[in-house]
C-alpha cells in the first residue's frame, strides 16, 4: 500500500508573542540586579550628605557679630586719653657766625656728632690776622715809648731830689728846686700816659683777636648736625641781610633733649597732670613702645584748634627716635607700669567658648564659620593673650549662640 505524504503543521513554528521572556544568559541578570543596588546606595549617600550640609547650603545666613584678633600692648588696657604729636629737642640751635666773610672750611654734615666748643667751620682771615699784627707792632711801640718815660721819670726823680738836698743846705736858689719839681711831675705824667697806651694797645690786641675767633664757627654745646645749610664758598654774615648771603652753616640738637610734644583737646585737659605715666609710639617704630611721663603742660591755649601744648619726656630712648617724627601718647592711669616686652596676639574674650573641655572659636572664613582650637595666656585688657589657633587680623563670632554650627553660613553685621 503506497505510503501518503505527512503534513507539516507550520502553526508549530508561529513565535508566541504573549509568553513570558526569559533570558539565556543568568550572569547578565545578576549584573543587573548588583548596578541597581549601587545606584540605591550612591542615591542615599548623596541624599545623607545633603541633608546633613542642608542647612549651610540652602538655608539664609545667621546675622553675627565679629571681633578682630589683633596685636595688644598691655598697658592699652590702662589708658584714659590718646594725643599725636612729634617727637621735638628741647634744645636746639642754628649755628652761624657773628663775623662776616667768606666760608672757606666745613668740617660736619648731616649726622655729625659734635662737641661744645669744637669748630666746625671758618670763615676768610686774612684780614682779620693782619689787623692783629698791625696792633701787636703798636703795642711794642707803646712799650717802647713806656720805656723811654721811665727812664725819663728816674732822671727827674734824680735830680728833683738832689736839688732838694742843696735847697735845704741853701746851696741852690728856690728857682731851682721849682723848675726840678716841675720836671719831676712831667716825666711822671708821661709815663702815666705812656703806660695808658700800653693798656690801650693790649686792648686793641684783644679786640682784633675776638674777630679772629669771630672766623672760627664753634658748637654750642654736645649734639647731633640735622641739617647743613651753607656750603664752602658761601659768603656768611651775622644776619644773612646781604643779596646772595647766609646766616647759618648748620642747624643742631641735642638729642638727649628729644620729648613728645602733643596736643590735647580742652575737653580732655581734666585727665592730664603733670608725673602722670605714658606711653609712647612712633609711626616709624610700631614695633616699640616707649615709656614716658608728663613733663609739663604749657600754661596757655592755641585758639584755632582748641588744644593745649603737653610735653612727654622720653624715660627710655634709642638712636631711632629722631626730631620731628610723627608719634602717638597713651596717657596711663597713675598706677600703671609701662610694660616693654612687646604687643601680644589677643583675641576678644566674648568670642571664646569652652567645648568639650576645650577653648574654641569660631572663626570667620569668607561667609562661613569654622570651629577653631585655641590656646589661651593671661588677660590683655577686655581680651585673652593667643598662644596657638590664630593669627593677627582673623575674624571670630563674638558671644556665638548656641544654634552656631560648623560650617555654616553666617553674615556680619554693620
């Protein structure tokens, strides 16, 4: 019996669409399932730290107020007024000469230290030293003269005496001994005469030698040359009246004289008196405060600004404070002792709070602050000495309140 052909049911092959899908490859599931899980992970983390550090991203600045940390001398604590002034020497002098002529020796400039009665300059002499030799020649023809009268005076004196003696024997007329009197007195008379021009001429002598010294430009006294006003060639006069002239050669001070002189408003005198104890500081050397005290305070007003003069003596002084240098006075209460050791870094003593047995701050950094360690010395005034945690010029929260925080956002008030 011939065999039939089989069919093929092709309805076998059809792709059924609504069947589960299932994947040949499990590791593919599996490394799906774990990147899940990691995403989840990093989500969280990144949701933690946002809302830990929400509040100083998001949330407005807290208004605070700020503190410096600065610099402090400890006496500043103590101080009841401040006055500017400059530094001035009590004693000082522009030095010329009281003759005229032509400077040809300068012996000093700026700096120089000189002593009393040293010179430092000389004027042309030529003149002066041949007027000096011209009476020193009239002196000894004086003497000469003086010598010559003498002589005459002991021959008169001779014979006036001798005829004398024979008048008494009358041996001579009383003519005689009239006419040897006369004579007598004469020769007397000029010697007198000659031993006044004696005098005269060491007189002149001492007169032309005072205008040789005149040449000679000597110091007043021990100082410092500040200034050099004339140069070699220069003619000088005693009062520089004439076209092209000048008086000085030099100005000089004693620097052993240097105060401060400052002015202090009428309103403030009341807190000033003499012995009062200062302390004084110089633009030039902010690293250096001087001790001082009160020397005097001058017995009038200046109207136009409504100050009176107060000078300081400098107790203690070195080569860098010089005449006419800008310095400011701290008036002390009476018992304050000037302390020299030099400023110490202080920080507001409202600023610091204690922290887990600590002393911390909070310092202000940009818009936000960070809680900050602090090791404290003694108290500076209305502040505490900073041995470590800051440094001179930082910003820090003073009296912070509690709700402060690490790390948030804070804004300074005007």
């Amino acid at each position: 019996m011939p065999l039939e052909p089989q069919k093929t049911d092709l309805n076998a092959l059809r792709i059924k669409r609504d069947a589960p899908a299932q994947s040949s490859n499990p590791q593919r599931r599996a490394g799906r399932a774990s990147k899940t899980v990691i995403y989840v992970v990093v989500a969280a983390i990144i949701l933690a730290v946002l809302f830990y550090f929400g509040q100083g991203l998001f949330s407005s600045p807290e208004p605070v107020e700020a503190g410096v940390v600065s610099m402090t001398y400890p006496s500043q604590a103590n101080s009841v007024l401040t006055a500017s002034g400059y530094a001035v020497a009590s004693r000082k002098a522009a030095v010329g000469s009281k003759g005229t002529g032509r400077l040809v020796w300068l012996g000093v400039e700026e700096g120089s230290l000189v002593k009393a009665n040293e010179i430092i300059g000389r004027l042309e002499d030529a003149d002066v030293l041949a007027a000096v030799a011209q009476v020193e020649a009239s002196l000894n023809a004086a003497k000469a003269t003086l010598e010559n009268a003498r002589a005459g005076l002991e021959n008169a004196d001779s014979t006036y005496h001798r005829e004398a003696a024979l008048y008494k024997k009358q041996l001579v007329a009383s003519a005689d001994i009239v006419n040897a009197e006369s004579v007598f007195k004469q020769a007397q008379s000029l010697v007198n005469t000659d031993e006044a021009n004696v005098q005269l001429a060491q007189r002149t002598i001492e007169a032309a030698q005072v205008q040789v010294e005149f040449t000679n430009i000597r110091a007043p006294f021990d100082g410092t040359v500040l200034t050099k006003d004339a140069d070699v060639g220069d003619v000088m006069t005693p009062f520089g009246a004439a076209a092209g002239s000048k008086a000085d050669i030099v100005s000089l001070a004693d620097m052993s004289s240097l105060d401060a002189e400052v002015d202090v408003s009428e309103s403030n005198l009341e807190q000033v008196h003499v012995g009062q104890p200062c302390e004084i500081s110089l633009d030039a050397v902010p690293e250096k405060r001087y001790r001082g005290v009160v020397h005097m305070i001058v017995p009038t007003a200046d109207r136009t600004k409504a100050t009176v003069l107060t000078k300081v003596d400098f107790l203690d002084r070195d080569a860098r404070v010089l005449p006419e240098m800008s310095l400011k006075v701290q008036f002390l209460k009476d018992s304050t002792e000037v302390d020299s050791s030099g400023p110490k870094l202080t920080v507001p003593a409202a600023a610091v709070v204690s922290k887990d047995g600590k002393k911390m701050v909070f310092l202000i950094q940009g818009d936000q602050i960070t809680e900050t360690p602090v090791t404290l010395g003694e108290a500076v005034g209305n502040g505490l000495e900073v041995k470590s945690g800051l440094k001179d010029g930082d910003k820090v929260v003073l009296s912070p309140a509690d709700k402060l925080k690490n790390g948030m956002k804070v804004k300074v008030g005007e």
